[in-house]
C-alpha cells in the first residue's frame, strides 16, 4: 500500500481536520509537521500549492483539504494507495 502523507504548518488545525477525516475513515496516513519556512519553500515550489495541509500519496500530489476529500469520496485516494 502507498504511503499517504499530509504536510502541515504550525498551527495545524485545518491539517488536523484532514488527518481526523483520513482516519476515521481507516486511511493510514502520516502527519509531518513543516517547522521551518526553508522547508515550507521548498514544499510550495515541489506542489504548486500556497497553503497546508498538502497532502500526497506516494510522490503523487492529491491537494489539499477539499481534493482529498473528493478523492476518497470518488474512490480515487484507494485506487492511488493501492497502486
């Protein structure tokens, strides 16, 4: 199974909603924490994404809160995890 991973920036409410969601639904996921704006640069430049949570499977990115909603709504997050 692929790994699904959220980055989030300090403070991580809207990035904890997320992950509650994923795991309440039984997505196993991890939750890594951006802690320096460096790192966070180089997050926006490798996304294409401005804010957090930014979440990926594997090295494919799924988007944030909304996208990754919709995409386990649609049933493309288990097809991604699976491939």
């Amino acid at each position: 199974m692929t790994e699904v991973t959220i980055y989030a920036v300090p403070p991580v409410h809207s990035c904890a909603k997320i992950a509650d969601y994923l795991k309440a639904r039984g997505v196993v996921h991890r939750l890594v924490t951006i802690d320096s704006d460096a790192e966070f640069e180089a997050l926006k430049e490798k996304s294409g994404r401005l804010s957090c949570p930014i979440v990926y499977v594997g090295d494919r990115l799924v988007g944030g809160a909304k996208e990754t909603m919709a995409a386990y709504e649609s049933g493309d997050l288990e097809r991604l995890t699976e491939a």
